[in-house]
C-alpha cells in the first residue's frame, strides 16, 4: 500500500508540476496543506517520507486541466484527453458531454 500511495504522490505531483492540470485529491500535500503552491519542493519523495508526512486518502490520481491552461486554450477539451489516452488504453473518465440526471429520453 505504502508503495502504491508512493506511485500516486509522484503521479499527482508531476501533473501539477507541468502548469497544465490541478489535482483533485490532496495525497501528494505535505499533512495540513490543501492547496497547490507550485513545485518548490520537488517531485521526488525524500528517502525517509512516508504516507504519514501526507494528508490522507485512497492512491487515486484525479485531476482537471488548470484554470491558466483553460484561458491559453480554450478550444482543447477535456473529453478528447480522454479519448486520446484510451487510444493509449489508459483509462480517463470524464463527464459526459450532457448531465445525466437531467437529460431526457422523449425528443
């Protein structure tokens, strides 16, 4: 578990290193921190940190694309991310294009 917690610290901290996405969850955050303040301390983990020098939670990586990026390209989407990556077979979902809970069957 510790080395699968390891593995979405690094992951988050990356994406949000590349100025492009923000990540959702807080498990790659110091314990206490929830906000991103850029990548001053690094990507990398020391070598004696643990899951407990980190605010809590599942090793899942969720994540959006930043404010900043939205406003430097607002003709990219979220949704052909997604489907670029599952070419690659990653697996990203997104919303859907429509609300679900609010969408109607009859024309």
């Amino acid at each position: 578990m510790e080395n699968t917690l390891s593995n979405a610290r690094l992951l988050s901290k990356a994406l949000e290193a590349t100025g492009w996405y923000t990540c959702v969850s807080d498990i790659h955050r110091k314990k206490g921190d929830h906000t991103f303040k850029g990548a001053k301390e690094g990507v990398f983990e020391k070598e004696n940190e643990t899951s407990a020098d980190y605010n809590a939670g599942l090793p899942v990586v969720a994540f959006r694309f930043s404010d900043e990026f939205k406003k430097q390209h607002p003709h990219i989407h979220q949704d052909s991310v997604s489907t670029l990556m599952r070419v690659r077979q990653y697996i990203i979902p997104s919303k859907p294009p429509f609300d679900l809970h609010t969408a109607s069957l009859s024309p």
